[in-house]
C-alpha cells in the first residue's frame, strides 16, 4: 500500500514561509534572481532529511531573462516528490512534468534554486504550431491566482521581462 503525505500547508513548517505570498508580475520580476525559460529534462526525487522528500527538476535553458545565469542545464528543487511507496505533495509548490517547457521565476533557497511565490513563479509555454523553433508560436498559460492570470503569447511576455529587466 503507497504511503501519501499531503503537505497543505507545506511551508508552515519552514522558515520559508515568508517566500509564498501574493507577488504582482513587476515584484516577481524584480525580486527573482532569475528568470528562464527551459524544458524539464528530468524528474529526480531524493530524500532531504529523514521524513522530507525534495524533487531537483533538471531543465534544459533555452533563453535566461534574467540574472547570471547561463544557458543549458539548470537545476531546481522543489518540495515532494515520490520515492518507492512514499509520495509527499506539496500542494503550494509548483509542479513539473517531463518535457513540459516553462517560463520560472528562480527564487534561493535552502535547497538551491526554486520557483519564487510557490505555484505562481511557474508558468506553461504551449507551442501552437509544431515544433519548438524559435519563431514557432506559444502562449504562456495564466495562472488565476497569480501575476500573470491569463494566456497571454510568449513573445509578449517577453517584451515585458526585457523592459523590466532594463
């Protein structure tokens, strides 16, 4: 039988709970020490402690918007993850998928790197037509609780991080 721990209010227990708050798109970009855009390459669940579970989700940068950051492999850790027949989830946290691109707002952690404001700095790229080429169209998928609640195509939130990041 598969142990689960469902971890509601996951950074409670942290002393990281400062880190999930309401963020406006501007705050996120200021305070991110970076932003990225990648594709999950890789998925890995390893313990952190003797009861916590930690996920290092390796992406694969395409484009850096922000921060000192480089292109190629980057990871992330994110709270939960599943090891044998013990999962925990981290329901504030964002969740990833292999092969899925996204657009992160990297935050430092204990950890490492992570997606800042918990599920809100990790945003989906849908690729509307076949292919990730460059000058293939895509739109980021809003998240309504967050900074950018809405679709809106990945060009134009381009525009925005580089504005900001001016």
């Amino acid at each position: 039988m598969s142990r689960r721990i469902w971890a509601f209010v996951v950074l409670a227990a942290l002393p990281l709970a400062a880190s999930v708050r309401k963020m406006t798109l501007d705050e996120m970009t200021r305070e991110s020490v970076g932003i990225v855009r990648g594709t999950v390459q890789e998925l890995r669940a390893r313990w952190s402690g003797e009861s916590s579970i930690v996920t290092d989700v390796i992406l694969d940068v395409q484009q850096v918007y922000r921060g000192g950051l480089a292109r190629g492999e980057l990871t992330l850790t994110i709270l939960g993850g599943r090891i044998g027949d013990r999962e925990v989830h981290a329901t504030e946290m964002a969740h990833f998928a292999k092969g899925e691109e996204v657009v992160v707002f990297l935050s430092a952690s204990p950890y490492g790197l992570w997606p800042m404001a918990g599920f809100s700095g990790k945003y989906s790229v849908q690729r509307l037509r076949r292919g990730r080429a460059p000058g293939a169209a895509a739109i980021v998928v809003g998240v309504p609780e967050g900074p950018i609640p809405r679709d809106v195509p990945l060009a134009e939130l381009e525009r925005v991080l580089a504005r900001a990041g001016k």
